[in-house]
C-alpha cells in the first residue's frame, strides 16, 4: 500500500478525519509533509491520552507523609562549613553542570518570544531572564575559578529565536563553549473530542511535552553523554523564569554528596496553606511533589508541633542530581498530566480560528514526577527572598511587578551587605 493510502486509513481508524478533508486540498509537497508528520505519531498513546482526560486521578490520603529537610538558615557552622567545602570541591573540579530549562510556552504571561528573552524592568535599564541567569553562573564562575558547563533546554518552537537572541546578545558574556542548546520533545494538541488541531501551516500543532521531557531529551540530545564525557558527577535542573534562582549552591550541592543521596531540592515555606504551590511528602515511601490541587484542605492546614504547616516545603524548580540518577529516569516514562489550554488552529476550511477560551488538551509531563523513583532526597530549606522570584503571569501575583521588587530588595541588601 502506498504511503498516502496507508495515512488515510491511519487517520479514518484513529477517529481524525477532518484531517482528510483538508488533506486533499493541499499540494503534493504539503501532503508529503503532513504524510510525513502522521506517520511519525503515536497514534495509540494520543488516543490514550484523550481518553485518560475522561479519568479522575485517585489520591490516597492515607499513603502521604511529611518529608524531613534542614532550613539552611539554622544549619550549626560546622554543618555549613562541611556541606560548602564538599559542594565547593566538586565544582571547583569541574564535575558540575547546570541545566535550564526554557521550552516551555509562557501562555500565561503572554510575552511574544521564548520567555528567557522577557526584559524584566529592573535597575532602569532592565534585564533579560538570560541575562540574569547568565550573572549568577558567572558570579559561580568567578568564585569558583571554573566555567560550569550550560546545558539550555529549548522547544521546536521557540528553539531558533533562543538560539538567534543568545547569539545577538553574545551569550551575555558565557564562553559559548560551555553552551549547549538542546530541543525537547513534543506532543500533538487535541480538542474536547479528541481531534488533532491543524495550524496555519496545515501541520498538526504540537507543543513541548513539558518539563518532565528534559531527562529523556537529555539522554536523546547527546547530551547527558557529553556530559559523562567531561566527568560531571552532579547536575542542576532549573526554570528559566525564577530571577533569584541560585544555580550553584554549594551548601545545596554539599549536603546532598554527605547525605549520599541521588536527588536533592531547594524549598521555600509555603506562604499560607492556600498558596498555589506544589509541596514535598512522601507517598508510598517515595518522594513527591504534591499538587496543590491535590492536596486535601484537611492536610494542607495541619501543623507539626512546633506550628509549622506539616506539608509546608514548596517545591521551586531547584533541582539537583547525580548523573546516574539523570541517566536512570532517562530510560523510564513519567506519566502526563493535562492541561486545558487556548491554541488557535484552522478549521476544515483551512480559516484560522482563535479561541477566546480555552479549548483544547495540551499535555505535559513534570520534572519531579521523577522523584518517585528514588527512596531518598535531601531538602533544603531556603528563604522566599533570597531564592524565589518567579514571573508566571502577566499581572498580580508572581508576575514581572513582583520579580522585580524582589529582584531589587535582594539585591540591594547584598550590596548593603557587603558595604
Ligand atoms: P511552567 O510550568 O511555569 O510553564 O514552566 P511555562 O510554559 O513557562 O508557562 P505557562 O504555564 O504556559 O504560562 C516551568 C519551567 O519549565 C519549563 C519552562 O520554560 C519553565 O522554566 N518548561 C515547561 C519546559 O522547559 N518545557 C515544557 O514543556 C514546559
């Protein structure tokens, strides 16, 4: 059977016809094209996936615990000292990289481009996301007398504008040699019944997989072996959107080599029990990052005995591991997790139609679904206004008005600090 027959009969039996009656007014390279882009789908896991978005997710109270953690800020000096000097001497022997992570769409803070090149309005003259992060891998350079290898994580879609901005910008003065750029992986975006949406470029519109992706892309980049290559032990995995993200703690990174655990965070106390954040626990024995939507009110309100919320510790996207914990989650599946989302798409007459409400499934897999395979991680408890600074929306909470205050208070206590 020829290749064009055989898609039409993909697409007659998974239930995507309108597909067809767009198909047949297309050219023959166009066709090809599309040919080409159904052929290379999952066709059985999109189907499942639709059909998963019908289930409700089952959550068994009585399987959580809280999670210990040390709070950086009442670590004893001789726990300091041993966790900075262990941390420091892996970096400074080169056996540290850092990943960011900056596929992600950034829908709800609406800024056109990938989100690392948002100017946040600081010091006058602003800064971009890039930048800022740019400076604090740099300041880790400076201290430590090494460059950290920099791995950025990129989508399909916004790949060639990160790639062209980082070079316009000269890498805001990173050795481009310590840069990798690397695309993650990519699902397609269904509507309420099912449908595959079509884009203006008469391709099925596919989206970042979510931040779960990084390991699997990682592994399939080259990546993690170009990182095996240059002997890194440790491995960072950050957002691109936190201004006071710190890339190379090393009370962090020493704590978590003396504790000889695989993975370690850094957390923030969750500001109220309602805050919107997800939290540690433990469920079934194993790490995890709870969902504020999953977590029952009952439990996100209780207190330990010294009035502290027991499922306090938020989770910031401040992730540490060792390469073969990387290397592990690479070869395992994490489970998706749906989204409703607004995407324009084209419908069977080829006009484009641009929702005003959400209306289709986008789905994604996160990075500390992860977590659940390992029996340990060692936290960190860090300070909300030394470590978290996120620019999610375009106003309100943790929106560029609230990084920058952020952004600016810290740093000025730094440099009053060090008056
Ligand atoms: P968010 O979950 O906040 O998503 O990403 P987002 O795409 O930035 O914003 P919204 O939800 O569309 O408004 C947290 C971090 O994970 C990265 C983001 O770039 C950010 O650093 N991410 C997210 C990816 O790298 N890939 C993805 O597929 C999703």
């Amino acid at each position: 059977m020829d290749r064009k027959q055989e898609t039409i009969d993909l697409l007659k039996k998974y239930n995507q016809e309108h597909i067809l009656k767009l198909f047949e007014k297309l050219d023959e390279e166009k066709q090809n094209k599309l040919i080409e882009q159904i052929q290379r789908l999952n066709l059985d896991q999109i189907t499942e996936l639709y059909n998963d978005t019908k289930k409700t997710i089952e959550f068994k109270e009585s399987k959580i615990e809280p999670l210990k953690y040390l709070d950086k800020a009442k670590l004893t000096d001789e726990q300091k000292n041993t966790f900075d000097k262990l941390g420091e001497e892996t970096i400074k022997s080169g056996k540290y990289a850092v990943v960011t992570m900056a596929g992600g769409q950034g829908t709800r803070l609406g800024h056109t481009g990938p989100k690392g090149t948002f100017k946040l309005d600081v010091y006058g003259k602003g800064k971009y996301l890039f930048e800022i992060l740019t400076e604090n891998l740099k300041e880790a350079n400076k201290k430590y007398g090494v460059t950290i290898p920099w791995y950025i994580m990129t989508s399909k879609e916004n790949n060639e504008e990160t790639v062209k901005f980082l070079k316009k910008h000269h890498y805001f003065g990173y050795n481009p040699k310590y840069v990798t750029i690397f695309t993650q992986g990519e699902l397609p975006l269904l509507d309420d019944q099912g449908q595959l949406l079509m884009g203006k470029d008469f391709k099925i519109k596919e989206a970042s997989d979510g931040n779960g992706g990084t390991y699997s892309s990682l592994r399939k980049s080259g990546c993690l072996a170009n990182m095996k290559e240059k002997g890194i032990e440790w491995v960072f995995i950050g957002g691109v959107d936190n201004v006071l993200l710190k890339m190379a703690d090393v009370t962090l990174l020493g704590m978590a080599i003396s504790k000889n655990v695989q993975i370690a965070s850094k957390s923030i106390v969750k500001a109220n029990p309602y805050e919107k954040v997800g939290v540690f626990g433990k469920m079934n024995g194993h790490p995890k990052v709870i969902e504020y939507s999953e977590l029952p009110e009952k439990m996100a309100k209780e207190v330990d005995d010294n009035g502290e919320l027991k499922y306090g510790e938020a989770h910031i996207m401040c992730n540490l591991y060792t390469i073969d914990a990387i290397e592990k989650i690479s070869n395992k599946s994490l489970k998706y997790h749906v989204a409703y989302k607004k995407n324009s798409y084209i419908d069977d007459n080829g006009k484009e139609v641009i929702p005003e409400e959400p209306n289709s499934y986008k789905f994604e897999s996160f990075i500390f679904d992860a977590f659940e395979f390992f029996d340990d991680i060692a936290i960190l408890r860090g300070k909300r206004e030394d470590d978290f600074a996120p620019v999610k929306n375009s106003e309100g909470v943790d929106s560029p008005k609230t990084a920058k205050e952020l952004y600016e208070k810290y740093w000025n206590r730094q440099y009053n600090k060090n008056k």
